[in-house]
C-alpha cells in the first residue's frame, strides 16, 4: 500500500493566505458554485499555495448566504434604507437653503520677541 507524502510546502502567511482565499472564492462565484471550504482549499491547492485550513473556514462563514456580485459591486444593502428615510422627508425639509457666507475669525495678534541671535544680523 502506498503511503500519502506529507506535505512538505511552507505554510502562506497572513496576507498571501487572504489573498489565496479571496481568489479561490472568486473563482468560485465567477463558475456558479457554493463557495465552502473544501472547494477554496482545493483549489488553493491546485495554485500550489499551502494555507491553514482556519482561513477556507473562516471565508466559507463569512460569505455563507450572501451574495458575492452584490459585495463586489457595492450593494452592501443600505441603499433601500436610505431611499426610504428620503421619501419620508417633509416638502419644508427638502427645500434647499443658500449656504451662509462663512465667518472669519480673527485671531489675536501677539507681539514680536525681540530673540538674541548672537550678533548674527548686528
């Protein structure tokens, strides 16, 4: 019977591992498929890259029932919201006022010190 080799690659650091993942699950959504992570650590592996399997974990339940397009494309969700607080608004509150001219504020002039530079300007 022939034995598994252990594998011998170095562990990716942080970043690297961050980035192996965010990729892998770009591939994934870009093909119509779930985005678990038995699939992001195969096909991290078939990048040659070797990462801890916390972070395929940790990005299967960070995007578990959400839609990718709608992140990648900003739709974050809290656009709804805002249009529906700005419906709501009263005619009085929509109406736009000029902007007022700005105040200056002077400020307190303090007098020069005399400084002894040394004789350098005597």
């Amino acid at each position: 019977m022939a034995r598994a080799q252990k594998d011998t690659r170095p562990i990716a650091d942080q970043n690297t591992s961050e980035a192996a993942c965010t990729y892998a699950a770009l591939i994934l959504y870009e093909d119509n498929q779930e985005i678990n992570a038995a699939k992001l650590a195969q096909i991290i592996k078939a990048a040659n890259l070797r990462v801890e399997p916390i972070w395929t974990k940790v990005f299967e339940k960070a995007l578990k029932g959400k839609k990718v397009g709608d992140l990648l494309h900003g739709n974050s969700g809290s656009a709804p919201a805002a249009q529906a607080a700005a419906t709501t608004t009263t005619p009085a509150a929509q109406q736009t006022k000029a902007p007022e001219p700005a105040k200056e504020v002077k400020k307190a002039e303090e007098p020069e010190e005399d400084v002894d530079m040394g004789g350098l300007f005597d």
